[in-house]
C-alpha cells in the first residue's frame, strides 16, 4: 500500500439516496428522494459545469447538514454514472491537503507548519506550509470530467483558476516550492490533462507551470456510499 491509499474522506450520515432532476441555478439542484419520491431541493458548492454528469434520472448521495438554519439542509455528494460513483464536493479537494499533511505523504510536507487559505498577490491559495523562504505553497482542484480513461481539468472556462497557476507560476520564478494537486473523484481515469479543448488559456498556463517548476500531482480517489479513498498519482498525458 502506498501511503496516499491510507488517506480516505467518510461522508456525512446519514446519507440519502435520490435521483437527479435538473440543476436548477448555479448552486440549486432539483432531485427526487429514492424511496419516498418527495421533491428535495439541493445545494452544490460545484461551480463548474459538471460536463456529462448532470443527466435526469441518474441516481445521487446527499447529506444532511446538522445545521438546522440552512436554508437547503442536502449537499450534493456524488452521481452515479453506469455503475460509477463521481464525486462532486468540491470542500473535499482542501480537506485532502490537510489529511496528505497529516499523514506526512510527502517528503516535503513532513515536520512543517500547515495553514489553510492564505494570500499571495491578489490570489487566495489554499495551502501554504512552513514560514519565510522556505515557504511551500499549495493550490487544490477538484476533477470530475473524464473522457476515453482521460482525466481533464477544466470542464468551464475558469478565469480563477488560471489565475491560480499564474500566482503558482510567480511563487516558483522567485524560489518557492509549489504545488498544484488535481483530486479527481472517480475511479475510470487512466491519465491526466489540462482540457484546453475547454480552455485554452489555461491549458497554456497548465504546461508553463510544469516547465517552470510547479509540482503536479493528480491523485485519483474511489468514490463508493462511504465516501472517498486516495488510489495513487495518475501519470500526466503529454500528447
């Protein structure tokens, strides 16, 4: 067992089974509840487009937040997909940060300081470990697209995230150890690239970033009802 397979996110219970209606606004979806066929009005916190996952029927988990006074007590967890469960949380690509420090799988994360959502720039990041020079800094995607056992990131243009890898890109040109870490939420990926048949800019940005220094690590997790389990580091597709 390689040391990222003992990293594992367990879902919030109880969990709800129900199936996928239509996504209603940006962060509200419409389901039906699996068993009792009542309409349930969902939250997600995924802001991408969710390409080839959002068809009607498909089967969705859901978890209950414990707080009482959210106006949409269900979070959107995961879909299924022929079989598949994909992961769509995108809270999940920061938690597993912490939990690869945690569990020193990283040479370089090992005996160092962790703090979360820091600034650089105009960019908020969402690690940065260590202090001074010696800083470590540390960018989080979540991945849901796939394509012929290809695992793409973006699936929307993303202005954010380009500018991520432009604030990256920065840190590295003045000496900073970087990382960019790609947490793809299915099992079927075989390989990882930058979509710039979706966004181009960032594409370019993506392979600049690699050439320059930034780390790149996609790490492919299994998804099931349970929740999330690190499998290893996919190999980046370089044509």
């Amino acid at each position: 067992m390689n040391k990222f397979q003992e990293v594992e996110i367990i879902f919030p219970k109880p969990l709800t089974r129900a199936f996928f209606i239509q996504r209603k606004k940006r962060f509200i979806i419409e389901a039906i509840h699996k068993l009792s066929g009542k309409k349930l009005w969902v939250h997600t916190n995924n802001t991408g487009s969710m390409l080839g996952l959002l068809k009607q029927n498909r089967e969705i988990l859901i978890s209950k937040s414990k707080n009482k006074k959210r106006k949409l007590p269900y979070t959107l967890e995961a879909i299924n997909i022929g079989g598949l469960w994909v992961g769509v949380n995108t809270s999940y690509p920061n938690k597993i940060l912490k939990l690869l420090w945690e569990k020193k799988c990283l040479d370089e994360w090992k005996d160092i300081s962790f703090q979360p959502e820091v600034f650089s720039g105009k960019s908020r990041l969402d690690a940065c470990l260590g202090s001074g020079k010696d800083k470590i800094w540390i960018e989080a995607k979540n991945v849901t697209l796939v394509e012929d056992e290809v695992a793409y990131f973006p699936d929307a243009p993303t202005l954010r995230g380009a500018n991520h890898l432009r604030e990256l890109i920065s840190l590295c040109q003045k000496g900073f150890k970087t990382y960019c870490i790609f947490l793809i939420q299915r099992s079927d990926a075989k390989c990882f690239s930058p979509a710039d048949f979706i966004d181009s800019e960032y594409a370019k940005l993506f392979w600049q970033a690699v050439k320059i220094g930034v780390k790149v690590i996609p790490l492919k997790a299994k998804i099931s009802p349970r929740g999330l389990t690190l499998i290893n580091v996919l190999k980046i597709m370089t044509s």
